[in-house]
C-alpha cells in the first residue's frame, strides 16, 4: 500500500490504490491546481469544459484533497480575507466532507459505517472498543482520519483489526499528526502485527506518544522486533506490553533496549512469563535508565532472586517512582533484600506488594527500612493481603512521625479491641462537617479549597497529601483512609460529590404538620431518626427545646431555631408545599435555606393559611 496525495490544494488527504479514481485510471488533477503556469481565467470561462466528470460512489473514494473545482477557485479568495464567517464556513465544509469520506470509504470497501464514530468523529475521544471492525472496517475509520485534526485518543480494543487493519492505521499515521494516544489491545496481531508495528516506530516520525499493546499473542520474536525499534525511539512516552507471552528471552531484550532507551516514562510487561533470569536482566538495564518513571510487573514470577536483583535496582537508580511487583512469589526474605534498596533510594514514592507471601516480618522490615531512610520520598507501601499486629502499629506510628505523607495499606489489625477499633475509625465527615458550620461554610467547600483547580474532582494521591498537610480539621491517617473510600469514584479520583449526604425521607401528612428530616450521615443516633407524631402544640418557647415528638402547626414556628440534642445545627433548608391546583393536581415547593435562625419568608410562607404540609430538612452542604 502506499499514499497518494495531490500536490495542490493543499488539504490533507492521503489515499490508498483505487481510492481517488476508479480502478485501473488515474488520477485527474483539478482545474485549479496552484502548480499550473496557466492563468485561471481561461478555465474559469468555460465551466463545462474543466470540471471533472462525476463518477459513481461504488466506484470512486472522494478524500478532501479532491475538493470541487469551486473550492480550488475561492481559496485564494478565502486566505486574504480574515473574516469569521468565512472561516466558519471553511470549518463547516471540512467537517461534512469528513462525514462523506467515511461513508463512501465504507462503500469501497463494503462495510456498513459504524453510527458511533459519525457522531463522534469530532470529539478528541473516540472509543470503537469491542465494535467488531474486523481489517475493513479499520480501513475505512484509517481512510477517514487520514486529515481529521479532532481524533487525539483512538480506542480499538478487542475490535479484530488484524494485520491488515493495523497496516492501514500506520498508512494513516504517516500523514496523521493530531492523534496522540492509540489502543489496539487483545486483536492478536501475532508476529506480523508486531513487525509491522516495530517499523512504524522505527520511523520515529509519529505524533503517537500513548500506545497500547496488551493481549496481542506477542512473544520472544515480537519483543525482539519491539526492541530494536524502542531502542532508538523517542517519542513513544508510555507502552503497554501486558497480557502477552514474553519469558525470560524477551527479558533479557527489553533489559538490554531499557538500557539505552531515552523515551519511555511508563511500562506495563505484567502478566507475562518473566522469572529470575528476566528479572535479573531487566534490573541490569534499568539501573542507568534516566527517564522510566513508572513501571508494572506485577503478576509474574520473579520470586526471590528477582527481589535480591529489584533491591539492586532501587539503590542505583534515581528515576523511578511507581514500582508494581504485586503477586511475584516474594517471601519475607525477598522483602528483606528490597528493604536494603529502600533504605538508600531517594526517589520511589508508591511501591506495591500485595498478594505475595509476606507475613507481619517482612512487613515490619520494609518500614523500618523507610523510616532508616530519611531521604526516602515513599508515600504509599501495598501489603493489603498482610494482617499485621498492634507491635506493627506502634512501629508504623514512629515511622510516620518522619515521614507523615507515608500511607501503608495492610488487611487488618490482629487482636485490636473493639473500643481501639471504633477510636481508630472515627467518621472523618463528622470533624469536617462540624468545621464547615463553625466557619459558616460548605462540605463542599471545604473539599474544593484543598484543590489547586477548585474543581470537584481531584487525584486521589493529590488529595491524601493534601488532606494530611492541611491543619483545619486534624485527620490520622485512618480517617483519611477512611474518607478516600468514601470518595473515591474507583478512576484514580475522588468525587466530592459523594460527599453530600443522604436523607432519610418522612414527612406527617396531618393538616398544618411538618418535621424535621435528619441525615443518615450525621452523628449515630441521628441516623434515620424522624419526629413521631404528637399533640399539636400551638407554640413554642423561644429558647426551648426541640424533642422528639413535637409537631408544630403553621403559625406556631419559633422565632428563633432552638437547640436540637438530637440533630445538628445550625442550617436547614425549609420545603415547603402549597395546596394543589387545577385538575392536574400540580404542586409548587419552594426552597429557603436558614443559617442559625428562621427566616421571616419561612415562617410567613408557612402560615398561609391553606398549606397542608411543611418539611424541614437538614443539609449537610446548604444545597437540595
């Protein structure tokens, strides 16, 4: 295969063999081809005489480049001028003619157009994730993106692309400069797909920065094939390699291409076959790596002689921040070889050890390791599968006074009482939210302000620094654990959303009645708690206070809010419902929020005479 593209008008618009004209003819230039020495006022006399015959759509593939000879002639016309609406129009005409390139590609190369990708061809995301292209489909999305400037990430996950469908996607590439992240993971390319793949990047002249290659049968061939083009490579910054058959072979390869790479940040070879020998050769050559900064080899056998050689690794080099070794066949002695790497390394942040055979020993020697280190930068240590003692507390205690951003996940605390269980997980939201009321603000609030974007969501790293640093609301790191699941929307972020609370819904339907509403999440024995039904009272001390049980009548409300033993104050959002009207029974409600006291619009809203129910809820974050 190779690329066709006319030299004038300068639209991008690379094409494949019978894709410009029918097969077997050539190609015919426009009329306003800037490369011509004719002037164009001879041609432009006779429309009919220049203007390309129309051929059929089953026969002939229109890209950009073939744009009418109309469009040839303005454009001059368009780059003098410098207004809006023309280059609206220009922006309007590309994106049709894009919609069209896709509908006659399919046409070519009889395949129904796949709806999705018309609708959203515009976005800078396009997820085509177990649509089933097969090699044509992928041709035709390639033919259409060949000079589509909006497509940034590509999604073709599980679509049965095949070799032939990845050979068009490198086609489009090589004319492509905006796309940037492309995944064509589980389409078992096999050997060819990884040669074809391995010249694309020894081109090194692509834009794509983000490739993912996982589940795709490669082996000791493929990753041969992969270092050689990696070696010399630059601008592939993060590769996925995982779910793939590479052993130690293809270890000692990648080691060897890790050694002299100058590109890549991110790598992911887990769930791959490496044992001793691939761990050992992979170590070697990441000891002199200046640019890997993250790396995932979990779900492999490295065991520990593979620890001895990570050990190793994190006492020489300098680079690397997140290390991912879960489920490695590492023991309490290969945990103690890492140990002695953690206590000279002055660069790892996040390093993960969960499900490999490690009791509370190998537990307690990684973090007085850290704590021996007063360098280290360690912020989270994974032995979630590890249950550890109150001794391990104690330790872990200590270790954090010197390092107080350190956050070490394990399964449990082995003989912790239950009064010791319940100080530990004191609710966080209690604090936060009793702050929020003292300083006349929201939860949400409070949540935004430690952002640096103000925005409602936020790293869950990000947000565990910034919730330890921050002296408003003293949090241990339990409450802080605590609070993260809470928020955490499983992406690697923390909604604050999730903050709001939950009510719990009643109202009495009597005439002229109301109660309060509390949250489930304020304190426990507020939880789901509702004013039974009482004795109208026709009114209230002004300082009195609020029981359970007491049911007020329109007209009897306090002037003041009094103190509530049994929920929290002091703000409250008033609903209030009007009597219904007309046929259809309609309700109006109306929503006014209170801080501290009554409003005068609730209370004479409420005494219209005529109201038949009043609600009172309690909102943690002042919001319905």
């Amino acid at each position: 295969m190779h690329v066709l593209s006319p030299p004038k008008p300068a639209l991008p618009g690379a094409c494949w063999e019978g894709r410009v004209t029918a097969a077997g003819s050539s190609p015919r230039e426009g009329p306003g081809t800037m490369d011509s020495d004719e002037p164009l006022e001879p041609e432009t006399k006779d429309e009919t005489r220049t203007e390309p015959a129309l051929q059929s759509s089953d026969e002939t593939l229109y890209c950009e480049a073939e744009a009418p000879s109309a469009l040839g002639k303005e454009k001059p016309a368009r780059e003098s001028s410098e207004t809006d609406l023309e280059i609206e129009d220009i922006e309007k005409f590309s994106t049709i003619g894009q919609r069209e390139l896709y509908l006659e590609a399919c046409k070519l190369v009889g395949v129904v157009p796949v709806s999705y990708f018309l609708r959203n061809m515009e976005d800078s995301y396009v997820n085509l994730n177990h649509h089933g292209l097969g090699p044509k489909g992928t041709k035709a999305i390639a033919i259409a993106l060949v000079s589509n400037t909006s497509v940034l990430r590509l999604e073709l996950k599980d679509s049965s692309i095949a070799e032939e469908g990845v050979l068009s996607l490198v086609e489009m590439l090589q004319e492509n400069y905006y796309l940037q992240e492309l995944n064509i993971s589980n389409n078992n390319l096999g050997l060819e797909g990884a040669r074809i793949i391995s010249e694309f990047l020894e081109r090194n002249t692509s834009s794509i920065w983000n490739l993912k290659l996982s589940g795709n049968n490669f082996k000791e061939e493929s990753a041969v094939l992969f270092c050689q083009a990696l070696s010399n490579n630059y601008r592939i910054k993060s590769l996925d390699l995982s779910h793939n058959q590479f052993s130690d072979v293809a270890g000692e390869h990648l080691g060897q291409m890790l050694a002299i790479n100058v590109g890549l940040e991110s790598l992911d070879l887990s769930w791959n076959h490496f044992h001793t020998r691939g761990a050992v050769a992979l170590c070697s050559g990441l000891r002199g790596n200046v640019t890997l900064t993250k790396l995932n080899l979990s779900m492999n056998g490295f065991g520990n002689e593979g620890a001895q050689a990570l050990g190793e690794l994190l006492r020489l080099n300098s680079c690397l921040a997140h290390l991912d070794v879960s489920r490695n066949n590492i023991s309490n002695e290969g945990a103690t070889r890492i140990s002695r790497g953690l206590e000279a390394n002055e660069s790892l942040r996040v390093l993960k050890l969960f499900l490999n055979p490690i009791n509370m020993d190998g537990a307690i020697s990684l973090i007085l390791s850290i704590k021996r280190n007063p360098k280290s930068r360690m912020e989270e240590l994974d032995i979630s599968n590890v249950l550890v003692s109150e001794q391990f507390m104690k330790i872990l205690d200590g270790v954090c006074t010197v390092h107080p951003l350190l956050d070490v996940q394990y399964k449990a605390v082995q003989g912790l009482s239950d009064k010791k269980t319940l100080l530990l997980w004191t609710n966080p939201m209690k604090l936060i939210q009793s702050y929020a009321d003292q300083h006349r603000m929201t939860v949400l609030d409070f949540f935004k302000s430690l952002s640096p974007t103000k925005m409602m969501k936020m790293p869950v790293d990000d947000f565990r620094k910034a919730m330890i640093q921050q002296n408003k609301v003293p949090l241990n790191r339990y409450q802080v654990r605590e609070l993260i699941k809470r928020l955490d929307d499983k992406t690697g972020m923390v909604n604050f959303r999730s903050a709001r609370p939950r009510f719990s819904r009643c109202s009495t339907r009597g005439p002229g009645r109301f109660t309060y509403l509390t949250s489930r999440d304020s304190q426990p024995r507020a939880a789901g708690c509702r004013l039974d039904e009482g004795p109208v009272s026709s009114t209230v001390p002004a300082h009195g206070s609020v029981t359970r049980g007491t049911v007020f009548r329109p007209g009897a409300l306090p002037s003041s809010l009094p103190p509530m033993p049994w929920s929290f104050a002091p703000s409250h959002v008033f609903h209030v419902e009007k009597p219904q009207h007309g046929r259809e029974g309609r309700s109006e409600q109306r929503h006014l929020l209170c801080l501290g006291k009554l409003v005068a619009d609730a209370q004479s809203e409420v005494s219209k005479p005529g109201s038949t129910t009043s609600n009172i809820s309690r909102f943690a974050d002042g919001v319905t």
